[in-house]
C-alpha cells in the first residue's frame, strides 16, 4: 500500500488499475487518511483500496445501479471511518 505524509497527515497514492480504465478516469487516486499514525494509516488505506476495488469491479460487471449504490457505500463508510473519500 503506497502512504505518504503530507505535513503531519498520511495520504492513500495509488494508480488505478489499467482493467478499471473505461469505468474510472483517474489514473491515480489520493486521499487522505485523516491520521499521523502510520499504523492506523496502513488499515485506512487497506480498507479503502478494498472498497474502491469492490465498486469497480462492479461498475465492470456492468451492474451501474448496484455499483453506484456500492460506491457510495464506499464514500460513506470512508467518511464515517475518519477519511476523505474523493
């Protein structure tokens, strides 16, 4: 998992997989974990990066309605969990 520490804060950088291309126009997503601990920062961005696979995959299967439903899913337990979901 790729962290790195803006000023006090650890941030998730990962380039977006080339399979998730035609359903995702950002080739790197970066957010942040709203944390300075690195341990904290390292299961905020696992969980994340799972929830940001988790929708695409479904936006590939072509199931848009389910993925759209997954991806807010996504933002909103992001945000529940003390990060930034962009």
């Amino acid at each position: 998992m790729a962290l790195k520490k803006i000023g006090k804060t650890y941030h998730l950088r990962r380039r977006v997989p080339k399979r998730f291309a035609p359903i995702e126009p950002r080739e790197l997503v970066s957010q942040s974990l709203h944390t300075d601990s690195e341990q904290l920062a390292k299961l905020k961005a696992e969980a994340a990066w799972a929830e940001l696979i988790e929708a695409w995959e479904a936006r590939l299967a072509g199931d848009t309605e389910d993925a759209e439903r997954r991806f807010e899913a996504a933002r909103e337990l992001a945000e529940r969990r003390g990060f930034r979901f962009l």
